[in-house]
C-alpha cells in the first residue's frame, strides 16, 4: 500500500474531493465552448420570448363550465320556464375553465363587485396541455 491509497482509506472524503476536482477540471477544459453554448441559450430565450409577445395581443375566448348533460331532442323540446335539468358535475366541485374549448384550469366563483368572477384553483401544466390538443 502507498501512501495515497492509506490516506483514502482513512480519509474518504480525500477521495471525494479528488473526483470532484477531477469533475470540475473536466467541465472547464474549454471555458469557450461553454460560454458559446451559453450564448446560444440566451438567444433560444430571447427568440422565444419575442415569439410569446407576437402571441400576447391574440384574443381568446374564455369560458366557465358548470357541467353538461345529454338529452334526445323530444327531452329539449319539452323544456320551458323554470325546467330542471342535472348536470353531471356534483355541487361545490370546481368549474372547468376553457380557453378557445381548450381545458386550461378549474376554478371557482366569486363576485367582482356587482359581477361574477372566476378564481383559478389548479392550471393545467403545459404536458395536460398538450394531451387536451
């Protein structure tokens, strides 16, 4: 046994250090290579956030879903004033809220003054997102 290899033994976190070293000198081999790829993600950033400020001023309709149902026609035809019909949603479950159709978050009712209003309680991540499309 060296001496090395006694002080490792003795010493573990000796050898830690040693391979952390050894880590960092390797991901500073070329300082350029990693400040061009840098760079390279500072203009992916910027790129996409230009594109995101082209989107901003498109309007998109929002809707509040209360719950549905499924009636035949001859059903819909009967209804008049003060009919009822169930709906598939329980009382006191959260609201679906769309945008263009789309799912985008749950919520619930409040009043905004004299109006109703909507607080957001889940958002979809962007991955529910993309199974909704």
């Amino acid at each position: 046994m060296n001496a090395e290899t006694v002080e490792k033994e003795q010493n573990p976190t000796a050898e830690a250090k040693e391979n952390a070293a050894e880590k960092e000198a390797s991901t500073n081999e070329n300082p350029v290579d990693n400040k061009e790829e840098s760079n390279k993600k500072v203009e992916t950033n910027s790129a996409a956030v230009s594109n995101l400020r082209l989107l901003e001023n498109i309007e998109v309709r929002l809707t509040v879903e209360v719950g549905n149902t499924e009636i035949k026609i001859k059903d819909l035809l009967r209804l008049n004033e003060g009919s009822v019909i169930e709906l598939d949603r329980l009382a006191g479950d959260a609201l679906d809220i769309l945008a263009n159709g789309t799912k985008i978050a749950k919520g619930e009712v409040v009043m905004v003054g004299e109006k109703f209003g909507i607080r957001f309680t889940e958002v979809a991540t962007p991955e529910e997102l993309m199974q909704n499309l």
